[in-house]
C-alpha cells in the first residue's frame, strides 16, 4: 500500500563523496611564506598540511568531481536528483549560484539548484534544509555539497590566518526514510552580533571592490582567533547537548561523532568537555586543515570508507563558523557499509523507537 500523501517521513544520507585536490601546501613550505614553525602549527592547531586548488581550478570543479562520487555511493544517476544545494563562501562567481555551475556540470538537470551562505555551518545547516524539504515531500532526492576554495580569499602574507585553512569539497545524497531513522534531531543557531570576528571585509554591497580595497588586501579573510576559539567549544557543546536532548539520546549512544576541523585543540576540548573518547571522534586536520563547510561531509566520506560506520549506529556532527553560526545534528545511519569493506565494531548501545522531528 503507498504511503498518504500526507504521511511524516524522516531523510537519511544514502550515498557519500569527497574530493580534495592534489597539491599538497605543507608546513615546510609554509615556512618559507611567512614568519612561521612546522612546531608553531603543529602544536597550536594539529594541522601538517593542506590541499590547495590548481590556477583554473574552482569550487564548483571540486564539488562537480565530489557529487560524482556520492551519486555512485548512492546507485543514482544525475537525473534521479530534484534538488542541489551547495553550502559555500568560496563560489566560482557571485552570479550565478555554484549550485547551478556544479549542477550544468554533472548534468542534473531535473534539480533545482542554489548555494547556502553559512561559513562552516553550512553543511548542518543544509541537513536540516533537506530533512525539511524530504520530510514535506518537497524533493525527493536531494545532493548536498560543502565546498571551498579557501585559498583564494586567504592571504598569504598573514601569518594568523594562512596556516589554517584548505581546499576540499564532501558530498551526500538524502532521500526519504522512516521517520525514526537517519536524521533524527539538528539544531541550527546563528549570531550576527558577532558577524566581525570573522569577515572578508570588501567585494559585497558594502564596499564593493576598487583598486583601493585591493590594495588594502581586504578580499582575504580577517579573523580574530582568540575570539573565536572559545566561542567555537562552547557553542559545539551547547548545540550538540541540545541535539541529543531533541533526539532523546545521550553522548553514550554516539557511535561516531563528526565535528567541524579547524583547529585540532578545539576538537580536544569539546570532546573532553561532552565526555567522548577520542576513539569515537573523527580527525583529520592533520591532512587537510580547515576546509569550512566541506569538512564535515568529506570526514564522513573517509570514516564510511574506513567502515566507521554500520546500520544502526548514532552519528553526530557539530560546527560553527563566520556569521556567526552553529549547529549540529544526530542521526541514526542506515547505509550499508561499502562493497569489501567491513564496518568497525563500535562499543555503545543504542536506543530504539526515538521520534523526534527536525527542530521539535
Ligand atoms: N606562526 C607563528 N606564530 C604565530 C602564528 C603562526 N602561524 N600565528 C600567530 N602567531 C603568534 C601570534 O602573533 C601571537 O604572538 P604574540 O603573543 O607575540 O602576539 C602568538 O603566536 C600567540 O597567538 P594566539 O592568537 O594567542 O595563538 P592561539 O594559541 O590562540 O592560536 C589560533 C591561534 C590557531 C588562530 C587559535 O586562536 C584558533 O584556532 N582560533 C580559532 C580559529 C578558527 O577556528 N577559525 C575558523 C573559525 S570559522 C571557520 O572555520 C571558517
């Protein structure tokens, strides 16, 4: 018997992707550019390189090659997807969308197509979209992409900034589930009493560009790290306690969790102060620093091809980013583990038969 048109239904990932570019930005050679350590970075942030994009190479190339991968993770074609939505701060172009580039690219043309503007948040962010957008029975099948090309609006000649940040971009497909399993609770905040921490001062309505904003070098990023440092536990921790409390779990139940990479000693202290082991928290700053939003789904696509994950299991992802924004979600998985590839035991129960709905 078909569903009521009417009838609640939940939305879960059913295929991953990433793709991050081949050339390697190490510390070393770091060194070289600005007044900087292999240690200083090492110790400060966990970061020992990063992917830069090639001249020529753009956000939508590596969100076109990422899409790819998650619709065959998925056993879809292009024309199965009716929505695309590219959570970025790095577009080809301010007109038109990347989505729209990325979706001429891989030929969906059946998609409707447009960019999410939440720094590091947007990929939570764009989770709770499809969860709303799956749930109302507005798409069907939707391909959500985080992806940045960092490089291009870091300055190099900052020292503050220049080591953190990478180029990547991770990709899912959602589609529709039971209610009470895949997306089981997200939380999404913002704050733009604090838009100033984080910003790239010219190139929009306000100051648009000129020779002098160039010269001022204000198209790169500006940051005030020791602001943002604390800021970013204490609103990981509150959005990811508030997630579970929605979701009717505790950290227990987490199989995995997922959170933003920027910053490997902001990672440490929200794993201590919501009481995870680190053998339960995914990593990988190491080999890509901060790519914004495409670092939580290109850390989801290594830990499903490592087998981190099996059906059944609790996933979490937490972030915050410019804006400021923040967010996380909870999940129950339910993609088989890839062909050759076994999941990995993990120790924590689960609960059974939790309904909640996105935001309830
Ligand atoms: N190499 C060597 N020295 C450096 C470097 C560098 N790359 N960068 C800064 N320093 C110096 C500073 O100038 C300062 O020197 P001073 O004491 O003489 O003034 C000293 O190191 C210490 O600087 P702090 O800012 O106190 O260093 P801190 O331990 O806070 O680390 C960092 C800086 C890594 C930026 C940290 O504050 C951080 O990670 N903050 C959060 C940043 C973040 O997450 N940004 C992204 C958020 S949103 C998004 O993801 C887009």
């Amino acid at each position: 018997m078909s569903p009521r048109p009417d009838a609640v239904r939940g939305a879960t990932i059913v295929g991953t992707g990433m793709y991050v570019p081949a050339r390697v930005l190490t510390n070393a050679d770091l060194e070289t550019m600005v007044d900087t350590s292999d240690q200083w970075i090492r110790e400060r942030t966990g970061i020992a390189e990063r992917r830069i994009a090639a001249p020529g190479e753009a956000s939508s190339d590596l969100a076109a090659h990422a899409a790819r991968r998650a619709m065959e993770s998925a056993g879809l074609t292009p024309n199965d997807i009716d929505h695309i939505m590219v959570a970025t701060t790095t577009p080809d172009r301010i007109l038109p969308s990347c989505a729209c580039t990325v979706q001429s690219k891989i030929g969906a043309r059946r998609a409707a197509a447009y960019d999410m503007f939440a720094a590091c948040t947007g990929f939570v962010y764009g989770l709770g979209l499809a969860r709303g957008l799956i749930g109302a029975r507005v798409a069907d099948t939707v391909l959500l992409i985080g992806v940045e090309t960092l490089s291009r609006i870091v300055d190099y000649s900052d020292r503050n900034t220049c080591v953190l940040f990478g180029d990547g971009a991770g990709a899912v497909v959602l589609r529709s589930c039971a209610v009470d399993e895949g997306l089981l609770a997200i939380t999404m905040h913002s704050d733009g009493e604090l838009g100033d921490v984080l910003e790239v001062p010219a190139g929009g309505s306000r100051c648009p560009a000129t020779s002098d904003t160039v010269e001022a070098r204000d198209h790169f990023i500006k940051m005030h790290g020791r602001k943002v440092f604390p800021f970013a536990v204490r609103s990981m921790e509150e959005s990811l306690l508030g997630a579970l409390e929605l979701g009717g779990l505790s950290m227990a139940d987490i199989d995995l969790l997922i959170p933003h990479q920027a910053n490997q000693r902001i990672i440490d202290a929200l794993q201590e102060r919501v009481g995870i082991g680190a053998e339960r928290v995914v990593s990988n700053i190491d080999r890509y620093g901060n790519t914004s939003s495409a670092s939580i789904p290109i850390s989801l696509d290594e830990a499903v091809r490592a087998g981190r994950l099996k059906p059944g299991d609790c996933v979490a992802f937490t972030a915050f980013g410019g804006g400021a924004t923040w967010g996380s979600s909870v999940m129950r998985w339910t993609m088989p583990a890839p062909l050759g590839v076994h999941a990995a035991a993990h120790g924590s129960a689960s609960v059974d038969g939790v309904v909640r709905k996105v935001g309830a």
